[in-house]
C-alpha cells in the first residue's frame, strides 16, 4: 500500500474518532476495502505513536497543549508568532502556515491595541488534525469597547448584543486612522471555526454547539477571547479567500452577512431591523445575505431592505443566499407587489 493511501486511512479513521463515531472500524473497512484486523492495526500503530488513547471505553485523540504569557509592553505580534507560534506549526503545509500567520498577527493586535489591557494569554493546542489557538486578554472587554466608542463618535446607546453584529459585514473599526476593520472578518472566514467571547456574548459565523471547545471552559470575567481553529490539511488558501470578497481596483467591495447570528431570534420582522442590516451593508457594493437556519421573515423587514433601502442603493446588489421556502416566499411576495 502506498504512503499515499495509508495517510488517507490514518486521517480518515482520526475524522471519525474526533467525531466520536461508534462505527470506525466498520465504516473504514468500507471505505477502503480492507480487513478489520489491518484497521484495528492501524489504531494499534496510532496508540503506540502517541497519537490516540484508549480508556477503556473509547478511543481519543492526544493533543499537545502550550501556554504563553506576555506583559502588554511593546509587543510585536509578528515576532511572537514567529518565535513561539510557528514552531509549533512546523510540520503544516505553507498555506496553512500563511492562513495562521495572518488570522494569529490580526487577533494578536487587536489585544494589543484595543483592549488596553496589562497582559494577554496564548494558549496553543495541536493534534494530528487541526490546530486551536486561544487569545486571552484582561482588558476592557471587546463589546464594551465598541459600546463606549458608539456612544462617544455617534451619540447612539446600544446593547452589548447588538455590539457584537456590527462585526460581522466588516469594515467596522473603533480606530479609523489606524485599522481598515478588515481583520475579523476575513480571520472569521480563513478558520475552520473562529469565535469571539466577551461578557458572556458571543461572535461567531459557525454554531457554537459544533465546536469542540465547551462554552463553559472559555467563561470569563473581563477582557476578550478569541478561539480559532483550523484544520491542518486545509485546502484554502489566504489569496482564495480575499478574492472571494475583494478585488484589486477597489479592495475589500463584498461581504457576506449570517442573517440568523444579527437579530434576536434568527427571523427579522420589523422596520428597523431592516435599517440595521442597511447600515451594516451601505459600505459595499455587492452583498450575500445568507438566510441559513432563518425559518421566517416579516413582511416590514423585507419591505424595508428589499423596496426602501435598495430604491437609495440602486447601486449596490444583494444575493439571497440558504433561503427556505417560507423565506423565500416573503422576500419574492414583497419584491413583486405594485406599489403607489
């Protein structure tokens, strides 16, 4: 068997036991025509190489876990990740590399600068198949620091829930003359799972419960914590995932916005949620609204964006992206009533 299709195997059956699946030896026998004994070798070989556990009931992958700390006094999040976060990614494909490189550089400075804080925790877990890095700060607090400035810049009081949705069409910064507000955005579509914890709110394009990583353990008292994780045979690239939203005449034009993680509940119905999406998108040019995991949608909102606000945005375009029927329905009911 060759090198190629043994690594095939390994990984396929490491897949299946970090999805805690009951069938490992029998789904990979018929995934690869092989024998139960050459699969239970395999996980013999995995044992011994420190790779997996048994504890009696089931088998579990080993991670590696590290831990920095560091004084927020002139620190260069390059050179921490270069000399402490690199080497442990030194067995990664470049791209891989290239993607930690940026999404560890964005979030490291953002605790470097935002968060006023007096130190930050690195926390670095590794396995056969993906890596965690966990970025922890003392600071004010992510939420807060957004509350504060909306409040200061624009005179408007707002909730911290609503303080975490300002994130995700990006472009949002609270340091115009210094960031683009590019950051979080394009890390949260560079990882494989990317989260941000404060004061108990969460930001997060994936589902919380998906993750591997207990909401319970990440509960903090102040500050900001970001949780990023990425498989370590990733496919994307970083130029992949900039093109998708940017392009070279006019940078970063497109965005993409989870209709069900920016209002309470998941199903938007009034005017002014309508209004709040239109502020978060007018700085586009072409916008995905994704309406994954939506089940309805009020006729006002949908009046609002699709009738009120795209009539004083001719020239920006919306795609409606994971609608269902009930969606879809309202959207297409709205679009094509005759108004006077």
């Amino acid at each position: 068997m060759s090198k190629e299709n043994r690594e095939q195997i390994v990984s396929y059956i490491l897949k299946l036991i970090s999805a805690k699946d009951k069938d490992v030896v029998k789904k990979t026998t018929e995934a690869f025509d092989i024998s139960k004994s050459t699969v239970y070798n395999y996980i013999k070989e995995l044992c011994e190489n420190g790779i997996l556990k048994n504890d009696g009931s089931k088998y579990e992958i080993i991670s590696k876990s590290y831990k920095f700390v560091y004084e927020n006094k002139m620190l260069d999040e390059t050179r921490v990740f270069d000399k402490d976060i690199a080497p442990l990614f030194k067995n990664l494909e470049g791209n891989a590399i290239r993607i930690w490189r940026y999404a560890f550089s964005e979030m490291m400075n953002n605790a470097i600068e935002h968060s006023c804080a007096e130190s930050i925790l690195v926390l670095v877990q590794t396995n056969p198949l993906e890596a965690t890095v966990i970025i922890c700060d003392n600071g004010v607090g992510i939420f807060k620091h957004i509350q504060e400035y909306m409040l200061k810049e624009q005179s408007k009081e707002i909730p911290l829930e609503e303080c975490a949705t300002l994130l995700f069409a990006g472009k949002f910064t609270t340091a115009k003359s210094m960031h683009s507000g590019e950051g979080i955005f394009f890390t949260s579509h560079l990882m494989d799972s990317f989260f941000i914890l404060s004061d108990d709110i969460v930001f997060s394009r994936n589902n919380f419960k998906d993750s591997q990583i207990k909401i319970a353990d990440l509960k903090n008292k102040g500050g900001t914590i970001v949780c990023m994780s990425l498989n370590n045979h990733t496919k994307k690239t970083a130029k992949e995932v900039f093109d998708r939203f940017s392009n070279m005449e006019d940078g970063f034009v497109k965005t993409q916005i989870p209709i069900a993680h920016i209002f309470p509940y998941g199903s938007p119905v009034s005017r002014s949620e309508g209004r709040r999406l239109g502020e978060l998108i007018s700085k586009f040019k072409e916008v995905n609204l994704d309406f994954a995991d939506v089940e309805e949608v009020g006729q006002a909102f949908c009046h609002e964006v699709f009738i009120v606000w795209q009539s004083q945005h001719v020239d920006i375009k919306l795609n409606i992206l994971n609608a269902n029927e009930d969606v879809d329905w309202m959207i297409r009911r709205v679009k094509n009533t005759k108004y006077d």
